[in-house]
C-alpha cells in the first residue's frame, strides 16, 4: 500500500464504544451521547456513530449541514459561537438541541418570536476551583455568559417572560489535564447554578475533553461515577437527562499514521531520516513534544547510530517529529507507524505539499479503504 495513510483499528474503536456505554448505563442511563465532528468528520466515522445510535455535536452552519446530509434528523446537538442564521432557527424549530453561546442567538429568537426551548453555555472560572489545570489559565475562557460577573444572571432575567424555555445548562471546559476534578467542578457549579437561580432543567451538557484509551488516565466510568456523584444531589436522574460530547476520547486512540522512510542523509550536525508522513498530519499545531510511535524495520541486520533525527517531507525546518538515539539504523523503506493519531489531525490538516491521504479500516487483521487520497483532479 503507498504511505503515508491513516488506518482505523474497528476493535479499539468498539471497545471504547461500548465502555462508554456501560459506564454510562451504571451512573447515569438516561443520557445522550454526542460525537464531535470537529474532531473527525471522516465520512466513515459520522456514519458509523450515527448508526450506533448518538447524535451529531456541530458547532457551525456547515457541520449542520454535514449532519443533515447524513440521517441524523432532529438528533443533533448545536453548540458555538459561529451557528448560522438560518440553521439556528431550523435546528430550533426541529426540536434539536441548541445551547446558545452569543447574544445575538437570543436576540434572532425574540425576533422570529417562536417558541423555543434552548440550552445557555455557561462561562465559569475553573481555574478559581482546579488552580493550574485550565486551558486559558487566568486569561479565563471565551464560551458562554459568564456566571461570576452577572452576564448569565441577565441572560437569564430576558428570557422571563418570553416564549423562550431554558432546557438545559451546557458546561464544557477545556483543560490541561482532563483530570476527574475537572468534572467534579462541572457538575458542582451547574448545581450552584441550578440552586441559586430556582432551575428545572431537561438536561445537563457536560461536554467531552476527557482521556480515552490512554493506560494510566482516567476511563469513563471514571468521569462518570465524578459526575453522577455530585449530580444526583441536586437532579432526578429520571427526569433530567446527561449529554456528553465525546470525540477525542472516542477516535483519539484506535487510529495510527503509517508513513515510509524515503532518504536518509549526513549533514555536519545530525543524521536526517526523511519520511513521507509530515508533523502536520499528527500534530497540526505542531506543539506536542513527544509522539507514541513504534518502527516496523525491512530487516534486523543493522548497526546502531548515536543519533538519528526523524523528519516530515515539508519544506520546514521544523517539520522534525523525534529523535531516535542509540537505535538501529533507519533505511530507506522502514515503516514509522505513529499512534493515538485521530484526533484532530484529519481536521486541521492543511493542503500543504502534499494532500490528503488514504484512510483505511482495519477489521480482524483486513484492511478496506475507506477514504481515497486526494488527488490534484480533486483539488480541482
């Protein structure tokens, strides 16, 4: 097969399905699930969750149409602050589940004046309550009304009155450490919240960001018995529903990036093992420090080198993924298999030198492209 490719172990993938299932069928069964497609929006993968039953999470007018093209109907949840117009109001008026992030979404409900039942992304200081775990630090983050300065209060206090019903309260938080006490601070401020303010709630969004098939991270059941704990006290888990939005820690862990060595070089300073993979195909930020990888040599027969620098096929210097010390030599033809890789990567790939690769599914040891590469007649 021509590397580089992605390939989808289906095993892995199940498996995490199904331990989200039964974790969430032991704290907390009625419950929604939904897959991020900003994580991945692979063809493959939306249908597939879409059949096993979870709904699509969107976060712009484009996601929104994606999911309509598939069969996802009124099972989609809508979040961001991007939504457009019109699939605003028709997600609305579809009985989808939409969490409003901006003033401007409340201001195009009152306008249409139909009635809606929505959900309010909340904006809350998690770093006050898990110092030096937030993603924004003390920069806070930028989704949602903002419970500590009143910004929710008032949110809340204009939509009395109206024909617009508060569903539920959406929490999601981006974190440095996805840690358990990440979600114990979730739930603890959505039930201050639901105290303070005299709440009935259909549902609680928790978002996603947690680990997911990492050995030595939290699992689900996990998050879930955090969750369930702090929220029973304040919900009826038969009347309020639980949504997660899962993506990384669904698809993070059972894809790998397959890529050849095509040259090897000496320069003054280093040995350059020049592959046909690129870092922006397993890191697009290109701000990780360390790669789960593994080697699969043509042959054993090889001497050690001190060193030897692993790099991508761009034209940037800094397109160097690891360095290898004190291993066998790499050659033309040895494969660097990168690991955990489906997160995001596909996403926020750019068509930069060379375009997308093939994806294939790996099912009891068979491989079946799913995703052809893309080709300049595709660019096109």
């Amino acid at each position: 097969m021509q590397t580089p490719y992605f390939v989808i172990h289906k095993e892995k993938l199940d498996s995490l399905m199904e331990e989200l299932r039964n974790a969430l069928n032991k704290h907390w069964p009625n419950s929604v699930t939904g897959y991020s497609f900003k994580t991945n929006s692979l063809s493959w993968l939306i249908r597939y969750m879409e059949e096993a039953g979870y709904y699509a999470e969107v976060v712009s007018g484009d996601e929104y149409q994606l999911a309509k093209c598939h069969s996802f109907r009124s099972r989609v949840i809508y979040n961001g602050p991007i939504k457009s117009k019109t699939t605003f109001l028709e997600a609305v008026e579809n009985g989808c589940i939409v969490n409003i992030d901006s003033k401007r979404e409340i201001r195009w409900l009152l306008e249409a004046d139909i009635s809606a039942a929505v959900g309010l992304r909340v904006n809350f200081d998690l770093e006050k309550y898990c110092p030096g775990e937030s993603q924004c630090g003390s920069e806070g983050g930028r989704f949602g009304f903002c419970y500590e300065n009143g910004e929710l209060s008032a949110v809340l206090s204009e939509l009395e009155g109206t024909k617009i019903k508060l569903a539920g309260l959406h929490l999601h938080c981006s974190s440095k450490t996805r840690s358990t006490g990440i979600y114990k601070a979730i739930a603890n401020v959505c039930c201050e919240i639901k105290q303070k303010y005299r709440l009935t709630l259909d549902y609680v969004d928790i978002g996603g960001g947690f680990f997911g098939g990492v050995p030595g991270k939290p699992d689900f059941n996990e998050y879930l018995e955090q969750i369930s704990g702090i929220l029973q006290g304040c919900f009826d888990k038969e009347k309020t529903k639980l949504i997660l939005e899962p993506g990384i820690s669904l698809v993070g862990a059972p894809m790998d990036y397959v890529t050849s060595v095509v040259d090897v070089k000496d320069t003054t300073y280093n040995r350059f093992v020049i592959t046909d993979g690129s870092r922006m195909n397993v890191d697009p930020l290109m701000r990780r420090e360390a790669y789960s990888f593994h080697i699969n040599y043509k042959d054993h027969a090889r001497e050690k080198k001190e060193k030897q620098v692993v790099s991508g096929y761009t034209c940037m210097e800094n397109d160097r993924l690891f360095i290898l010390r004190d291993a066998p030599e790499l050659r033309e033809g040895d494969l660097v298999v990168y690991e955990k890789v489906g997160a995001y990567t596909m996403c926020l790939s750019p068509l930069f030198i060379e375009y997308f690769p093939d994806v294939y599914l790996e099912e009891n040891g068979k491989l079946t492209k799913i995703r052809e590469r893309w080709t300049v007649e595709k660019v096109l």
